[in-house]
C-alpha cells in the first residue's frame, strides 16, 4: 500500500500543480483585460471630454464676437439724420431698373447681425417689393476688419465674382456659410457657381479689388455709417437716390416695410 502511495503521490501533487498554475494565468489573463477594457473605456471618455472642450472653444469664439458687436452697438452715438442723396452702385443691384425706390445696404460678411439679416428679413423683402419691380436692391461693402478679419476677404471674393456675373450668387453662398469664411468657401464656391477659376484667382490678389473695398467703406462713413448692417432707402432719381431715409440696424421686415410703402404712395 505504502508503495501504491509513493508511486500515485507525484502525479497527484504534479496535477495541482498545473490546476493552480492555469488558474494563476487565468487570473492574470482577466485582470489584464479587465485592465485593458478600463483603459479602452478611459480612451473613449477622454475622446468625448476633447469633443466637448472643442464645442465649447467654438461657443465661448461666438459669444466674444457678438458680446463685441453688442458692446460696439451700446457704445455707438445716435444716427444722425439721413443725407440729401446717396451714389448708386449698379455693378451690385438687384431688382428693376426701372423701380421707383430703393434700398442701399452697407454690409460686412462676417457679421452677424448682417447674417440675420440675410436669413430673415432679406428674402420678405426680395418676395414683397424685389421681384414685383417696386424696389431695387443695391449692396456695398463696410467689412469691420477690426473685429471680422474675414470679412474685407469675403467682400473681394464677392466682387471677383461680380466680374463674371455671379455677384448674387457669390453673395448668398459667404452669408450661407458665414462661419467656414475662408480661401477654401471662395475657391469651392467659384468652382461650383461655375467661374473662369483663373480669372477669379487672379482677382482676389488685384490690388484694384482690394481699393474698391477701401472706398465702399469710406463712401459710408462719409455717410456716417457706424456699423453694420446700415441701409438708405430712397427714391431713385437721375442715377442717385433721393428723399433718403435711414434705417440701421437688422431691423424687421415691419421696419423696412413702413419706409419703403412710404415712399411708394
């Protein structure tokens, strides 16, 4: 019997032997990919927390702009009474030639409340008065490149654009996409408004194009444009507008509606 032991003995301690060492490298093999799983789950949160920390940049970007056009706006004096006529732009007009009013707005792409503007009032009053030949719409610039280092670039993209016939079309797409403003909007919306690409190219560098921004701008603030958006309307005479009322400010359609029916009667 002693001898049966002897002989079953080594095998019986080899065999818990193997057992506790697959149980050991079972256990380690669980805490390792418990531990991997905890990393993976760490990774995925940190991913979502830089998600959220890039929202938050781009909202915190937003709100120092506009608390900049709100604080631009409180601290603008009141506007002085309107001017005896205003200069027509017919390169950038919208509407009949032969309307008896019309509206000139001094505007910035960047700027938000021009934005609003656009989205908003705009196409009431392209609905009510534009496309039924009472007003015609004339647009020049006023890029506030103190606070909107895009905007004086925008503005030479819409007028290279204006060269080729497509001012309108140009125009829509910078408000459309006021917040992707760059090199890459003006090259894929010329691409896809379908202009002469080197032409437009070569455009965007003309320092003619640059100067005719600068005089838009001086033009309005020899009207005493302090801001944007800033709109006259007015009766069109011999080429100028006359009976020239001031409107600024993003105003309602109900605002700009009162003005122009005014002027139509």
């Amino acid at each position: 019997m002693s001898s049966l032991r002897l002989v079953v003995l080594p095998f019986v301690v080899s065999a818990a032997l193997t057992m506790d060492a697959e149980a050991q490298t079972t256990q380690t093999a669980n805490a390792e990919n418990e531990e991997q799983q905890a990393d993976d789950a760490l990774l995925r949160e940190l991913a979502v927390i830089r998600e959220e920390i890039g929202k938050l940049r781009m909202e915190v970007s937003d709100l120092r702009e506009k608390v900049g056009d709100i604080h631009r706006v409180a601290v603008r004096p009141s506007a002085p009474s309107a001017p005896e006529s205003v200069n027509l732009d017919e390169s950038r007009a919208l509407g009949s030639a032969d309307a008896a009013v019309a509206v000139v707005e001094f505007s910035d792409y960047q700027c938000p409340y021009c934005s609003r503007f656009f989205q908003q009032t705009f196409p009431q009053i392209e609905k009510s008065y534009i496309d039924t030949g009472k007003v015609r719409f004339f647009f020049r610039d006023f890029p506030l490149i103190q606070i909107h280092p895009q905007a004086k670039a925008a503005a030479i993209a819409a007028n290279c654009a204006a060269r080729q016939g497509a001012f309108w079309e140009m125009h829509h797409e910078l408000f459309a996409n006021q917040k992707q403003l760059g090199p890459q909007l003006y090259e894929a919306s010329a691409k896809e408004l379908g202009l002469d690409q080197a032409v437009f190219q070569s455009c965007l560098v003309d320092p003619a194009e640059s100067k005719r921004v600068d005089e838009d701008a001086a033009y309005g603030q020899s009207l005493a444009v302090q801001g944007t958006p800033h709109y006259f309307v007015g009766r069109v005479q011999d080429g100028r507008l006359v009976d020239v009322q001031r409107v600024n400010g993003a105003q309602p359609f109900g605002a700009f509606s009162k003005v122009i029916d005014s002027l139509l009667q």
